[in-house]
C-alpha cells in the first residue's frame, strides 16, 4: 500500500507539477518573470469577469420580462 501512495506522490511532484515549478522559476527572474508567470491568471481573471457581466445582464433581462418571480413565498419552505 506504501508504494501506492508513494506512486501517486511521484506522478504529481515528478511529472504533473513541473510546469508549475517552471512558473515559479520564472517570476523570480524579475519584472517581466512576473508578468509571464501570472499571465495564466490574468487571462483566468478575464473570462471571468467578462462571464459575470453576461450573468448580470443575463439576470436584469429576466427581471424585465417579469420572468423573475421576487415573492418570498416561492418557495414552500418559506411560507
């Protein structure tokens, strides 16, 4: 059982993390290390908030078509 764990710690440190050890180096190699390595976040942070303005509009055009039922009593646990 020892061996299959320690299988799946060397799948993960050996191979799975490289790239993140890679990233890592990176920032440390100054201003634009920084940039390069937090580029994945960045793009993450993009889609997003992009994702939560089309939920936002999404919600407002619900609310305008009177689709968006507001009584507290919707649900049967709130009567």
């Amino acid at each position: 059982m020892k061996a299959f764990f320690e299988a799946i710690q060397s799948l993960f440190v050996d191979f799975l993390f490289l790239p993140l050890d890679a990233l890592r180096q990176l920032e440390l190699e100054g201003y634009w290390g920084w940039w390069g390595a937090n580029f994945l976040n960045w793009i993450g942070i993009i889609i997003c908030g992009y994702y939560v303005v089309y939920w936002c509009k999404q919600l407002n055009l619900h609310k305008e078509n009177n689709e968006d039922n507001q009584d507290t009593t919707a649900h049967s646990f709130l009567k």
